[in-house]
C-alpha cells in the first residue's frame, strides 16, 4: 500500500513537472488559478499539505488554462475506446494529415466535378 508521504511527494513532483513542462512561473500559476503565491510555493517544496478544495483549483486551472491537456485526455479516452496504442494512433494521424495536405495542394480538376446524369 501507498504511503502518505509517498502520495503527496508524487502529487508535488508530478505538479512542479507540468508547471514547467509549460511554462508557467511559480509566481504566475498560483495567481492564475486563485491560490495564493506563497502558498502554492510551500505545496510545490513539500512544506503545507495540499487541501481537496485546492487540488480542485489546480486541476481545473491546468484544464482551462491548458486545452492541450485536456485535448490529451479526450485523446486518451478516445484511443481508449476504439483500442488503439499510442503508435498506432500518431501512425493514423500522419497518415490523414498527408491525405488532407495532398487534398488541398491537388483539387480535382472543376471539369470533373460536373454531374454526369
């Protein structure tokens, strides 16, 4: 079973990761989502426990603030629910991505398109 103290040092670490892997400041995050500065410091160093009301806060800024967080987790249950892996997924997107491209750099001549009835 999974400690307390194992909990909340993930819960820290996993935060200050997705803080920075978007560029937010430690300054700039708390204002955003309504926490206190100093605060949301002593969550980040491990130095005051963080309340369900706050995790709320945090979890609702980072799906507002950053849709590609939330578009990720869409994604997720997406691929989820048709079985595909993630490899299988980018594969499938390239491949439409080209399919568009080429699409749009080679529209079908207007001749035809005419109806032919």
């Amino acid at each position: 079973m999974v400690g307390e103290a194992d909990i909340l040092l993930r819960f820290r670490k996993r935060l200050r990761q997705l803080r920075k892997e978007w560029g937010y400041s430690q300054e700039r995050f708390p204002l955003e989502s309504g926490l206190d500065r100093s605060y949301y410091g002593q969550v980040e160093r491990g130095e005051q426990n963080v309340t369900l009301k706050n995790q709320h806060r945090i979890a609702h800024s980072w799906t507002s603030r950053c849709p590609s967080y939330s578009r990720a987790c869409e994604l997720r249950q997406v691929m989820q629910a048709v079985g595909m892996t993630l490899p299988e997924f980018v594969n499938w997107y390239e491949t439409e991505l080209l399919r568009v491209r080429d699409a749009a750099a080679n529209p079908p001549h207007i001749w035809s398109l005419r109806c032919r009835c």
